[in-house]
C-alpha cells in the first residue's frame, strides 16, 4: 500500500487520517485533543477497531508520539509503511502558490508567516517539527490553506489603503478555506462535466465561513482577508465591520486593542447575537421557542451570506453553480433555504423538497429548470492533502 498520513495540528489537537492512495481509501484516523493541559484524549479507528484513552501528551512532540505508536502497533493491524506525511498549514503568504516538499527554508517562511496567523502557523510548524523526529525518513509536504486563493488578481487582493503598506508590510487579501474550496470545486466539475474547470461560488459554511468566487477552476476572490475574521458572520466572528467601530469602543469603553480583538474574534457573530451558542443547531431551536436574538442571528447570517453570492455573481458575469459545503453547507436545510431566498430572479431556483432530503450527502437541490445549479458537496480537505502529498512526492521522486 501507498500510505499517506494527513496531520493537522491545531493548538491544542492534531486530527490525523491514514491514507491508502492506490485506492484513496481511508486506513485508519483519530485525533488527541486537550494537548497540553489535563487528560489529553487520544481517539483512534482502523477500520471496525476504535479506542478512546487518556494519555500523556504535554506537547505535540508528545502527542505525535502517541500517535506513531498506535499507528505501528503490529496488534492493531499490518505493518504499516508510511511512504509520506501531508501537513496542512493555515498560511503561506504571497510565497506558495502550491503544495511543497518541507525543508529548513519552507519551515523558516512558515515561521515568518506566523504574524499573520498566529493561532494556526506556531501549531501547523510544532506538528511539522514533530512528526519529522517520528517519521524521519520519508517526504514531509506542506499544503497551505492560502494557495488556492493567489490566483486572485491584483484588484481583487489589494486593500485601498496607502500602497506601500502592501510593499512593506504585505497587507493584503490571502483567504483561507482554499483547501476545502478547491475540493468542492473540482468535484462540482466534475459532475457538471466542464473539463475546463468550474466557474461559480463556493460556500464553506460552518463555525467558520468564507466563500469563493472561482473562475475556470481558479480562485478570483474570496471573502476573508489579511486574516479569517474578514467576511461573512461566523460562529464567533463578527465577520465584516465598519473599523470605525474599533476606534469607537476605544475611546468610549476604554477598550484596549487586545481586548477589541477577542471580542470581534471570540465574542461576536452567531454567539454575540443571539447570546445563545455559537452552534447554529441550538441557536435554531432557541429560535422555535421565540428567542428574538436567535431569529435575528440566523437573519443575519443568512443575508449575508446572500450578500456576497450576489456580489460573487456580478463578479463572474456567469455561474455554473452555487455549491455548499461545510458543517451548515452539507447539513442545514433550513439555512439553506433562508440564505437562497429572493434568488429566483438571479437564476438560482431551490427545489425545497430536494434541499430537505439532502443531508451530509452530495446532491442538486435546485430544480431541474433552475439555470444555475445549486449543488451540495462534502468537502474532504484531508483528501486533497493526501493528493496533493502523493503527487508532490511522485513529482519529485522522493
């Protein structure tokens, strides 16, 4: 077997799927969580075999460790040969504009980059870093969530801000989610048959949320920014703001910069709103019980997000479709419905029968006259990775 290991280490977890590629079948996944602090949880499946135990994990080094182990433990399955590890990492700047084979200059850029992202970078590079001491004799490639989106054009990416903040400081659109929007929009040409690529929107909607605007199968624009809290409303983020308003709480609260910061990041969109959760699921049901807040989160959301289809679609001048995915792409029927409302003039007829039965599965719920599809794709990020690995590696004969 061809096997590929997919990490993606967050700040406190690393989720971890086994690849085979011959078949592009999953081997095994699990993940450790609560790194660093109490009861660390290793989970892990191979196939109908699954366990959930505490561990010791106080790092990633430690946790990458643990994680090795049940991977080659000769009781749990075959010999495994781990012919690769994919790494996803957040941020790759104005740098990488694809996947690459990880060395000493590819983690210093990555390290660099940590400005920009400094909740996912700092984790992305101690994962990398670890797993090279426990896999220390195979090919390790980075896949950036950033990349997909540098096919944007110049007009699209730059802020109207003074230029030389861009020449020296690189401020500018990146985007993130370009992982995920990249997997759904190759598969949505491949079941709309257009070999030349994909034009449409993709939405990735879930605790976080962006969408892209894709052309021939290229990103021409994308809704976050310099960082993930540009955009449409997300869980916990307030997504687009007049920055005023950071000045505003400055001088009348008294707010220091750190303190806006958490708020716009941690405190604001779904959560903020309805005072509920930042889980559309619960703010739903305390919308059905008659919580204003909750019913004017969801409006909010939902006009967003609407908002930039429209946009998006001025944008292209044309669609192929609009395509959903994410945790409330794939399985919120009802915020489906809400977001596609008054789009019937645009093109985008939703079927509501077809919407309703669709649910973590891929599907058209728009109707067969609709002239622009409305399409439901799972995205399957740590698939991608696994290819993008593989082939980066066929590539370089590693």
């Amino acid at each position: 077997m061809d096997l590929i290991l997919v990490l993606n280490c967050g700040s406190s977890s690393i989720k971890y799927t086994l690849f085979d590629m011959k078949q592009e079948t999953e081997v095994a996944a699990g993940s450790v969580e609560r790194i660093g602090e109490a009861q660390p949880l290793l989970k892990h499946a191979w196939g109908d075999d699954a366990i959930e135990r505490m561990i010791e994990a106080a790092d990633h080094t430690a946790a990458l460790m643990q994680i090795r182990d049940v991977l080659l433990d000769p009781a749990r399955g075959p010999q495994v040969n781990v012919m690769a590890v994919g790494h996803r990492v957040v941020h790759g700047g104005e740098t990488f504009f694809k996947s690459t084979l990880i060395n000493k200059q590819v983690e210093q850029t990555i390290q660099e980059y940590s400005s920009l992202a400094p909740l996912h970078n700092p984790p992305n590079l101690a994962g990398i870093t670890a797993a090279e001491q426990f896999f220390p004799d195979v090919p390790h490639v980075a896949v950036f969530d950033t990349a997909f989106h540098q096919s944007m054009p110049e007009h699209a990416y730059l802020y109207a801000l003074p230029y030389e903040l861009y020449e020296e400081e690189r401020i500018r659109k990146y985007g993130f989610h370009g992982t995920s929007h990249r997997f759904v929009s190759m598969r949505a040409a491949e079941i709309l048959d257009k070999p030349a690529g994909f034009t449409g929107i993709t939405c990735h909607l879930g605790n976080g949320c962006s969408l892209a605007a894709v052309k021939d199968g290229n990103s021409v624009d994308t809704s976050m920014g310099l960082t993930p809290l540009e955009g449409v409303v997300m869980g916990t983020r307030s997504g687009d703001i007049d920055p005023a308003i950071i000045f505003h709480l400055a001088e009348t609260r008294g707010m220091e910069l750190k303190d806006i910061n958490q708020l716009l990041q941690r405190r604001s969109g779904l959560l903020g709103v309805s005072g509920v959760s930042n889980d559309l699921r619960e703010i739903q049901q305390a919308a059905a019980a008659g919580d204003h807040r909750a019913e004017l989160a969801q409006a909010i959301y939902a006009y967003r997000v609407r908002k930039y289809i429209g946009s998006y679609l001025a944008a292209l001048g044309r669609a192929d479709a609009v395509v959903f995915t994410g945790g409330v792409g794939e399985n919120g029927t009802n915020m489906r419905r809400r977001i596609m409302e008054g789009l019937d003039n645009l093109g985008l007829v939703l079927d509501t029968q077809r919407n309703q039965k669709c649910i973590g599965e891929e599907g058209d719920i728009s109707t067969v006259a609709s002239p622009v599809k409305i399409l439901v794709i799972p995205t399957n990020e740590e698939l991608l990775i696994a290819r993008d690995t593989y082939a980066v590696v066929k590539e370089a004969g590693a």
